[in-house]
C-alpha cells in the first residue's frame, strides 16, 4: 500500500518558504517519492476548512513515507519549512 503525505500549510515568510521549495523535492525523490498536489486551485465543497497551501506527496508505502520525515537529509531542509510556515502533516496509507 502507498503511503501518502498531506500537508497543510500557512506561510508567513515567502522568501523563506522558497528555499525550502528548491530543496525538498530532492529529498522526496530520494525516498522514491513523487509531488502528487503543490499549490494549486481550491475548491472547496462543504464545511469551513479553507487551507491557504495544501501539498500532498505519495510513497511507495508508508514505511518509506516514515524513512523520509525521519531522515537526516529532510530534517535539514524542512527547517526553512518551520521559520517559515505553521504546517499540519499527516501519512495516510492508501492505494
């Protein structure tokens, strides 16, 4: 089963958040994954959520998802992620 990253993000520092867009992709390859939403246009159907940024990444499984949050090489990267934005991340296993 794929695992699935969903990713909420509120940005408050734009020139921050760019450094960590440049560098992230690389690190999601490097654990077989793919940017499957980034950005994008919203629509929402029912009930007051309206994130400002979703993202959404897909993983060959869960555990590889896991390996990837937990690796040394993103826990580099996703520090320009928290100066400079307030995110919400989960993994959800799926198809």
């Amino acid at each position: 089963m794929s695992g699935y990253v969903i990713i909420e993000l509120t940005i408050f520092d734009e020139e921050e958040i760019k450094k960590y867009k440049e560098l992230a992709p690389a690190t999601i390859k490097d654990f077989e994954g793919e940017i499957i939403v980034r950005g994008g246009e919203k629509i929402i159907l029912e009930g007051n959520w309206n994130p400002q940024r979703l993202v959404i990444l897909k993983f060959p499984s869960v555990k590889k998802a896991k390996a990837w949050w937990n690796s040394e090489l993103y826990k580099e990267v996703s520090f320009f992620r928290t100066r400079a934005a307030r995110t919400n991340m989960i993994i959800l296993e799926g198809k």
